[in-house]
C-alpha cells in the first residue's frame, strides 16, 4: 500500500447535521426535472447556515422530500444535488457505489487500448463539482468546491479500494485556490497518495502514446474529450497534408500521422505544449504511419499565422481547427461567435477544393445549433458551401444530463 499524504489526516470529518432547505417554486421545477444546481435566490427558507460540505435535504414547498446535496455557502451554486428522489444516506459506501458505475459506464475503453480517460465527469456521474481523470495508473482528482473538502477522504478511499492506483494527484480549480486559508493545508498539484511526481505521466489512447502533465498541463494535462473526434481524423487522414491549429500536445495530430498523413503541421501559442507534441510523435515512432510522416511546427498565434499562409498560399488537403473556450462569460459570447466565424473563414481559405474541414468548439455558452449554423453560413459566404459528413458531440466518458453541462461538438465537412 502506497503512503498517504498527511495533509490527507488534516481534513475535517463531515458534518453529521444536515441542513433543511425549502425551495423557491421555480428552483423546486428544476429539482424536480432532474437539474443539480441550486442557486442561492432560489432557497426560501433553511434552517440554519451551514459550512461547505453540510449535507442539505431540499423539500418541495410542501416539505415533501426531493433531493440530497452538498452544500456550499461561498459558491452561488449553494447546493449541488447528490442524489434525487429518495432519502439516502451520503457516507464512502455511497461513494464507491457511484464510483463503480462511473467505471461501468467506461468499461468499453480499456478494451479498445485507451488507459486514459475522464473516469468522473462531475455532476454527469453524481459527483458535482469533482472530477477523476486517469491516466494509466495516476489518477487526477480535481476539485470545483470546497463542499468536497470534508468527504475527499471518502472519495479518495472509494478510489484507491476501486482501483488500485499507483498514485492520485490533487487538482484544485482557480476559484477554490483564491483562498488557500479554506483549504486544510491542501494545495494544486499535492500528491495525495502515492510516490511524488516529477515531469509527465504516460497513457495510451486507442493505442497512441502520450505524455500528460498533470502538474502544469491545461485541464489535467490533456483534453480527454477530443477522443473520438482524433478516431474520426484518422479515418480521413490518408495521403493528406494536414494542420492541426490549436494543436497543444499534438492529439489530433498524432491521429493524423497513424492515419496515413503524408505531413502534419502543428499549431499553437504555447511552446512547452509544442514541445509535449513533439516529445507525443517520439513515443509512437513504432507505429510505421506516425514514422513516415512529416511533423512541422508552426508557433504563435492561430489567427495571424493562418492569414499568413493562406497569404504565402499554402493550402492543406485537412484543416482542424479547436480552439479554446472563447466564452468563460455571456457578456463574451457575441467576440465568441465573431472568432469562430473568422476561423471557419481563415480554414476554407486554406484548404484545398474537395478538403475536409473538422471545426470544433468547446464554449459551452455557444449552443450546438449556433455553432453548426455559422460554419454553414461563413462557408456559403466564401462561396464554398459545406457538405456535413458528420456532427459530434460528448465521448462516453464525458456523459451529460443536464443542459449547462453540454459543451462540446465538431463538425467534420467536405469543402467543393
Ligand atoms: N486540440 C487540442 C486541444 C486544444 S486546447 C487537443 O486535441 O489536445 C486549445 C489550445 O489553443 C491550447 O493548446 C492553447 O495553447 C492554444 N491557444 C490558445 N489561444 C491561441 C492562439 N491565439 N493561437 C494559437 N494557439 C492558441
């Protein structure tokens, strides 16, 4: 049994008094309808204030029982549902119950060569506001509330009983890291269990090598979402000359290459991510595909360096395009919106006649039907409408149920 970090010990015990919250008739509708958030304005009465991590039982307005939380007094998500429906009891058996289902639901991968992947999605998996991704045998916890603090413990032993991980690194996101004084000594990055970590973890994907790190690494080290839509590249991949903007550690880009790529050029902002891409296309260079194609590097800017090939005539035979969330906030939606249109434009002009454009978003505040609707309308706009050969949207192990949760989708076009 590996060493458990101390700071483990220092987390308190949870609360054994429960809060009882009484809703507010349209925050009721939503408990009801399945939703887990319960924002602050939509508590009417609660018998008294509680610390984060209390667990909350929400009655109806008749005091009928709905639903069982976590509270968080510091977030205007004040409870996120546990569990609908029916009293239960939240203790680490409840825990590794939905922990095993998690697993269940992802059984399929490890099957299919991949050893990483989200193994929790948040409120998707009854787990709000937390999340596991694995990689190999090191397991990433990150934490989006401090209601999470007193039952981590719990957490940590439903994982380790589950799983048998060589280690568990803690993530704390940027909003729980404002105020390390609520933290219990906890802090991003802390090896929670296991042996300490120096530089990337290693996993494979349908096959592929991979570095992550999940020390330094945007989300965890790596965007497990991108899964299938790189399965879907490498399918169409064969003979072409292909970019890869947004590249950051090089998934689609690798998929690419053991799609039968002739070139791949990769391009991003970030040079350490440059450097994670390169190191990616070193650690398959067995894969006869991945070793006999050509791997270029473009650093900078998407949008100026796109204009500048197309202005030196470069063309690609592939364009992929997934940038990051452009709209964290609604007041960015609309500079949201403009930024994918210039994009969808930018990749036309790239790409050869008969080309495939694969165009992603992340931005959960741009909806699906926005998102596909201005690809559509930038391409007739250029002259050159696109023939859809597929939408996309959420991976297995990024299950959604309920409508904030959805944020990914890609369209993969064939552009005359
Ligand atoms: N496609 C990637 C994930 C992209 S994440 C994958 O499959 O793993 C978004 C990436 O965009 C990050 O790597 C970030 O460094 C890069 N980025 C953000 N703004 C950029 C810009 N203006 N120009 C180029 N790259 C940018």
């Amino acid at each position: 049994m590996s060493s458990t970090s101390p700071a483990v010990s220092g987390l308190p015990e949870p609360s054994n008094q429960r809060i009882a919250i009484r809703l507010a008739a349209p925050a009721e509708r939503a408990v009801k309808g399945g939703h887990p958030w319960v924002f602050a304005d939509g508590i009417q009465q609660q018998n008294r204030a509680g610390s984060a991590g209390d667990i909350a039982v929400i009655f109806d307005r008749k005091g009928r029982f709905l639903a069982v939380g976590l509270y968080d007094p510091d977030s205007p998500i004040r409870v996120r549902v546990l569990h609908h429906g029916s009293p239960a009891k939240i203790d680490g058996q409840w825990f590794a119950h939905r922990l095993a289902e998690a697993a269940e639901r992802r059984a399929s991968l490890e099957a299919a060569g991949t050893n990483g992947y989200r193994l929790v999605h948040g409120e998707n998996d009854g787990f709000p506001a937390l999340i596991v991704d694995k990689y190999g045998l090191t397991y990433v916890i990150k934490l989006y509330s401090a209601a999470w603090l007193p039952h981590l413990r719990s957490v940590l032993q439903a994982l380790t009983g589950q799983e048998q991980p060589e280690r568990v690194v803690l993530r704390i996101s940027r909003g729980m890291s404002r105020d390390p004084s609520q933290l219990y000594g906890l802090s991003d990055g802390m090896v929670l269990q296991g042996p300490p970590l120096q530089g990337p973890v290693h996993f494979l994907e349908n096959g592929l090598r991979f570095e992550s790190d999940v020390l330094l690494g945007q989300k965890t080290g790596f965007f497990l979402d991108q899964r299938d839509n790189r399965a879907e590249v490498e399918k169409l991949a064969a003979g072409r000359n292909v970019l890869n903007v947004f590249s950051y550690t090089g998934g689609f880009s690798l998929y690419a290459a053991r799609g039968g790529a002739l070139e791949v050029t990769s391009l991003d902002a970030s040079k350490p991510a440059q450097a994670a891409a390169q190191r990616n296309f070193a650690l398959n260079q067995g894969n006869a595909a991945v070793a006999a194609a050509v791997h270029q590097l473009l650093t900078g800017d998407a949008f100026e360096l796109m204009n500048q090939l197309a202005e030196e005539g470069a063309r690609f035979q592939m364009v992929i395009i997934d940038p990051p969330s452009f709209a964290k906030k609604k007041s960015e939606i609309d500079r949201a919106i403009a930024s994918y249109r210039r994009l969808v434009r930018l990749g036309i002009d790239l790409l050869q006649r008969g080309g495939t454009l694969v165009m992603a978003s992340c931005s959960s505040r741009v909806d699906a039907d926005t998102f596909f609707d201005l690809i559509h309308t930038e391409a007739r706009a250029c002259g050159r409408p696109i023939q859809e050969i597929k939408r996309t949207s959420h991976a297995l192990d990024h299950p959604i149920t309920f409508p904030e949760g959805r944020y990914l989708k890609c369209l993969f076009g064939r552009v005359p």
